[in-house]
C-alpha cells in the first residue's frame, strides 16, 4: 500500500513537472516566435519605406526631365518663330 502510495505520488509529480517544462518551453517558442514576427515586420516597413523613397525620387527626376522639355520645346519654337 505504501508503495503504491509513493507511485501514485511520483507519477504524479513527474507528469505535472512534465507538462510545466513543456508548457515553458512552449511559452519560450511562442515568445521567439513573436519576436522574428515583429523584426520581419520591422523589415517590411524599411524596405516599404526605400520603396517610397526611390518612386519619390523617380517622380522627382521624371517631373525635373518634364519641365526640362518643356524648356526645350519652348525655346526651339522661340527660334522657330523669329525666324
């Protein structure tokens, strides 16, 4: 009888600190897990940002090219016309 007791007991403890580490261990995952989501996000925001950043540039550029054969255009009629 005492030894079944101890058994019983044993058992016991052993599956409760069984599932705890494991529930831990779980947690420590998850917790990883969490945290490469939120630096990959982190990244995917810096790289959207470098996005924005080079079309801004480009819309820049492509409006200065504009205003630059706007330029060009006006002054070859200027000559064209005082001809």
């Amino acid at each position: 009888m005492k030894n079944d007791s101890i058994k019983i007991i044993l058992s016991t403890f052993t599956a409760l600190t069984g599932v705890g580490g494991s529930y831990w261990k779980m947690e420590d995952r998850v917790s990883k897990l969490e945290e490469q989501v939120a630096q990959q996000e982190k990244v995917r925001m810096i790289e959207y940002e470098i996005t924005q950043m080079k079309r801004d540039e480009e819309l820049q550029e492509l409006e200065h090219r504009m205003k630059m054969d706007s330029i060009r255009f006006a002054y070859k009629k200027y000559l064209i016309d005082n001809k």
